[in-house]
C-alpha cells in the first residue's frame, strides 16, 4: 500500500498528456462544429439573396439587347408601346414581395390611391425592389434604363397575403401563374431569337404566345422544337425548386442535379454571363443550335455565375416541401390511401418514402409510365424523371406530368390503374388522392 501511495502522484504525471489531448480534441471540434454552424448561415444567406435578387449580369440581354424595360416603361415614359401597369403584370403572373412595400405605399394601396393601371408604377415598384425575379437598372435621375431577372421570377410565388399576387415570398414554389412567353413577346426587339431559330418575328411571338401560364420550353434554343408531334407547345410546365434535398436529378428530364440545371438555365436561358459546360449537347443532329450557337460551351469573363453555385444550391436544398395546409385533405383517407401507396397500387416502387423519388438515378423510358416520348428524346438521356411528391399539393395548378397532360390527380391515378392493371375501385383511388394531397 505505501508503494502504491507514492505512485500515485507519478501516475497522474503519465496521464497528464492524454487529459490535454483530450481537452485539445474537444476545442477543436468546438471550433470545427462552429465553423461548420458558421459556414451553413453564410451560404444560406448567400443563397437565398442569390435566388432572389441576383441576375448573373443577364440585364445585358433582356434590358440592353431585347430592350424588355422599354416595353415595360411605355412611351409616355420614354419606351414604347403602352406600357406594363401593375394590373397588367400581375394578369401575367408577375408578383409582388409586400415586405418590400414602405408603409406609406401599403396604406395607399389599400385606400385605393395608387393607379394600378399605370405603367409608372409598374416602374417605381422595380426601384423598390418589389417585383419578384424581375430587377430594375435606374440611372442617377431615376429613370429605368434598363431589367434583368433572377431564379425567382420562375420558382417563386407570394401568399397572397395583401392581396391576390401581393403577398410575402414563398421561394421554390413554381409560379404557374406565370406567363413567360407572353412577357418575352412583349419585348420590342427580339432579333436575336429570330435568328436563332431561323424564323421571322411573327413566328417567334406566335410561338412564345403558345406556352400558355405556368410553362416554359428551356430546350428551345437547343433543338429548336417548338411544337409536339401534335401540335401541340413543346413547352413543359415549371417545376418546383424545392424539397430537393436528397434527390438527384432535377427537371422532368433529370439532365442533371440540381448544380447542374441552376449553370444551364442562369448561363443558357437568362443568359447571364458565366461558364456551361455539356458534351452531350454537341450534337449537330439532336441538337442543332445548341452546335449553332456554341451554348453546349460557353466560356465567360468575369464569370458571375460559376462562384455563386456553392450557395446557391445550398440554399435551394434548405427549401422545404411545405406542409398541406390544415383541413385540406381527409386525414382517415389518407390514413387508408398510405397503406395502399405502399402496398396494393405498389406506387412505393419508384416513389420510395420519404423521399418520394427514386434514390440513385430515378429514371424511367416512356414506354414504363405509359405515355409518348416526345419530351423524353429531348433530352440527353431520353427518359423521364421519377418526380418527389412532397408537398404536390402547392404544385397542383396547371395538372400533371410534364406537359400537364393529366387536369387532376385522379386522372393520373387512373392513369396507372389501367396502365399496371391494379384494378383499383373508386374508394381506393379516392384514398390514394388524399395521401398524395397530405404529403
């Protein structure tokens, strides 16, 4: 015992070094998970002012070249035509961030004091910033000189909570409100799509004026397909930009993640000025003007589009699917449809909970959902994309698939009744309908 009493204080000495490392170890992961913490608020900042705000410098194109903010401005204000007035911008879907709105101009909006039905405001909304996706270049006089847009104008929309289309910010939700095409027709010179695409100015206005509220065609200018086999617009409807986090592939086509399509739409559709890259588009017989125009390669400098990339999709993969609002679906159905989603209609296949896609590469040919491939071979992989149906419910206008070929849920249910021979009776399709509108 006395030997082991004189010891001690020795022993202590040898454990001495593995206390501090131990200590050492416990501040750097302190410090690690802090700068870690740190670096999730930064690029969540980044992000969301990106999304929001940020043209990528693609004013050049829809304000210098297409000379869109003329169009909006009118000729009374120096531009041309009659103008754009709030009325107007929002019967095309534009919205209004109402957190963007001084109080002074909220009381005036509800006393019924501002014109919505002058394009002068449409123009002091823009210097407030108050348009969403749409930004506004003033010179030192106050004058728009010239417009850019963001990811917002497309997968954005308001709650509505002022006013129909005024409202606060709901980021990721597609705007199927929202008339693209008929806003680009709008513009006064549209030169550089016309020969583009080969094809007069009548052509290109008659063609943008067919995609219709809440669709867009982002291979237009690649392939230059502007209608189905049928007839009818090759246009495909806007797909949210949110729930995303743990899915793969992005877009109807899955063409790629969702990097991948924020660097094709910001560099090859809003024309910003930054760098895309895809070989696969090099291809003279699938894609002729994408070979034409050199856009499967575009190389720019400055490139503001590249180093906003991290935040960008960090913040979009933050965005969650939002949750049904109460008392919008039948909870004892929905409660039935569950057990049939994952078990008799077998629909937990390809919509694997709770991601509700496919995990890996959720892809599919025409011929396995059952419908024609049109919009498949437009894209590189020519398959269709297993969709996340979370949050479906804030997605519903415009119908279903990527063309909206389907008006209701029940119709795709059916759909697939036929098509995998489920022979599901009424009630079961009902239930199934109330679990997609719960999720």
């Amino acid at each position: 015992m006395d030997t082991l009493k004189r010891l001690r204080p020795r022993m202590w000495l040898l454990f001495l070094p593995l206390l501090l490392l131990g200590a050492v170890a416990t501040v750097a992961k302190t410090g690690f998970d802090q700068s870690a913490a740190h670096n999730a608020r930064v690029l969540f900042d980044q992000g969301r002012s990106i999304f929001r705000y940020d043209t990528f410098g693609d004013e050049a194109y829809w304000g210098d070249t297409l000379r869109l903010h003329e169009a909006i401005k009118g000729a009374k204000l120096g531009g041309v035509g009659p103008g754009v007035s709030p009325r107007t911008a929002l019967g095309v879907g534009l919205k209004v961030d109402v957190e963007a709105l001084p109080e002074e101009v909220l009381k005036a909006l509800k006393s019924e004091e501002i014109n919505l039905d002058d394009p002068a405001t449409t123009v002091a909304l823009l210097s407030l910033n108050a348009v969403v996706g749409v930004q506004g270049l003033f010179d030192q006089e106050g004058n728009l000189v010239s417009v850019g847009i963001t990811c917002a104008l497309c997968h954005s929309q308001v709650d509505d909570s002022f006013a129909p289309g005024i409202g606060k910010r709901l980021d990721g939700w597609a705007n199927r409100d929202l008339n693209v095409g008929a806003i680009v027709a709008l513009a006064p010179n549209l030169q550089p799509v016309t020969d583009l695409l080969g094809v007069d100015d009548e052509t290109v206005r008659m063609v943008l004026n067919s995609w219709g509220p809440g669709k867009y065609d982002a291979q237009l200018n690649q392939d230059g397909k502007a209608f189905r086999p049928d007839g009818k617009p090759a246009a495909t409807l806007i797909p949210p930009a949110l729930g995303l986090a743990g899915v793969n592939l992005h877009t109807w086509n899955g063409w790629g993640s969702v990097p991948y399509w924020n660097a094709y739409v910001a560099v090859t559709q809003m024309h910003g000025r930054g760098s895309f890259f895809d070989p696969r588009l090099n291809d003279p017989e699938k894609y002729r003007l994408a070979v034409q125009s050199g856009s499967w390669n575009i190389r720019n400098s400055p490139d503001l589009v590249t180093p906003k990339l991290p935040a960008l999709h960090y913040y979009q993969l933050s965005l969650p699917a939002p949750e049904p609002p109460k008392g919008s679906f039948d909870q004892a159905a929905a409660t039935r449809g569950e057990k049939l989603f994952n078990g008799a209609a077998a629909c937990s296949g390809c919509h694997v909970p709770p991601l509700y896609t496919e995990p890996g590469f959720g892809m599919h040919s025409a011929q396995e959902i059952g419908i024609d491939d049109f919009q498949a071979k437009r894209s590189p992989d020519e398959l269709y994309r297993t969709p996340p149906l979370k949050g479906l419910w804030a997605h519903t206008k415009g119908g279903f698939y990527h063309d909206g070929r389907f008006a209701t849920l029940e119709e795709v249910v059916q759909h697939y009744n036929t098509l995998f021979k489920l022979e599901l009776d009424q009630q079961e399709v009902d239930d199934l309908i109330q679990f997609l509108l719960s999720l």
